[in-house]
C-alpha cells in the first residue's frame, strides 16, 4: 500500500546535495552535501550541475543527490543521510524532514532533531502509517488526510512527539541564504550514453574532439574511479 503523499507527477522539486564531492577537505569539494543543485546538463548516470549556495560547478554521479518538494519531503534519502542533514550547521530542535522509509517500502518516516545543543545531538524518527482508507497517522487516535495536514498539526501540537515541528531541514543556498546571482541556468538533456558500449580509451584516452564523453565528465569519473579505489576494503556504503 503507498502513502498518500503531496506531490504529485511532475510537480516542480529541487535537487540536494547528499555528499562532498570530490570527498576529502571540504576546502577541496566543488560540491557540497546540503548544498541546493542547480542541474545543468543530465549525461545519464552523470550530471553537471551548478551549486546555489557558492556557484561551483561540478559533474557529480546522479545518485548523490535526492530530491526535495515543499522545502521538507524528500525522495532517495536514507535513514543515515536524514541524520546527517538535520546535523548539520543552522538546523535546530525542531528542524525535521519527511522521507521514505527504508525498512517498510511504500511508507514514509518523519526525522526530527531532538536538540540544538552540540553534546546532545540526535533524531528522533517516526513511522508514518497508513488506514484502508488513505489517511494517515503516527498515533493512531490522530489521522490526518495527507502529509501536508500532519505536517501542519505537529507544527502547531506537540502531541506525542520529541518536539513541535520547526523549520523544514536547512538547505544551503536557499532559505534565505545568499545565492549567487546571475542568469538562471538553461537546463540541457544530453543523449543517455549507453555506458555498456563505452570502453575506457574513450574516458582515459587522448583527447578527442569526436567524444561522446565532455572534458568535464572525463575529470569526474577519474575522480570518482581513484576515491572508489582507494576506499576498497572500507565498511563505508556510498549508495543512498
């Protein structure tokens, strides 16, 4: 059974950021996690995109961001990125996000952030269940007809939860952050490559003005070839 949720196809969403990218010190990443994305060109498993909170550009893979509607539900984020999202600086008590659950397909959790205090930092996550007849509910003597509607109720009454809801989780390079002005950005779609017919003379090869493959995207994959290799034997999962 799918939760009722509040967007609906095709409704306008935006992209966040859901790692460093290249990872290493954060004075050497192009891009940002939390950052808002601006997508500038879409190469299939690849896109080039635009930071809105410092105007760097970078090709990142596709996987590595989610998508956010209404400033506070997300798609393609997990249990682990929502805790460190709502980690991070300018979040509160309060600050929360909707997400879909990893652990029950088809449902939604709510994470909120227990407390501002830096000792004290964690979230507090809520399954969002669902009646026969399409409304929803966290206790099951309060029900509410979608998303929007519980949102709403737990911003006014605390009932039962951590805390009141606050600010939707902070997105850097909007929320009233300063973005860097310009034109707005013309969205290109760029034939999918077809990476199974892709063989590495054309990423590592000399450079050719017939490639399929874009400078840009030849740099990011390079990159992202040495940081999956180097990281081999690691417990850490990059997939969101």
């Amino acid at each position: 059974m799918t939760i009722v949720g509040v967007q609906e196809r095709g409704e306008k969403n935006i992209p966040v950021s859901l790692y460093n990218y290249p990872t290493g010190h954060p004075a050497h990443c192009r891009i940002q996690v939390g950052e808002r994305l601006n997508v500038l060109s879409d190469e299939g498993e690849w896109w080039k995109v635009r930071s809105s909170a410092t105007g760097n550009e970078s090709y990142i893979p596709s996987n590595y961001t989610a998508k956010v509607y209404h400033r506070w539900q997300y798609e393609g984020l997990s249990r682990e990125k929502a805790e460190e999202l709502l980690f991070l600086p300018y979040n509160q008590a309060g600050s929360f996000l909707v997400r879909e659950s990893e652990t029950h397909p088809g449902a939604n959790s709510l994470s909120v952030r227990k407390s501002s205090d830096q000792d004290r930092l964690s979230v507090k996550h809520y399954r969002i269940q669902q009646l026969e007849n399409g409304w929803l509910y966290i206790s099951p003597c309060l029900t509410f007809p979608n998303l929007r509607a519980l949102v709403d109720h737990y911003s006014e009454v605390r009932d039962g939860l951590c805390c009141l809801l606050g600010e939707p989780c902070f997105i850097q390079g909007s929320n009233n952050v300063p973005v860097v002005t310009g034109p707005l950005p013309m969205a290109v779609r760029k034939p999918t490559l077809n990476w199974k017919d892709m063989d590495s003379s054309m990423i590592f090869g000399k450079d050719n003005e017939d490639s399929l493959v874009s400078e840009g995207l030849k740099e990011a994959i390079k990159s992202y070839r040495f940081m999956t290799e180097d990281c081999k034997g690691s417990s850490h999962k990059w997939d969101s």
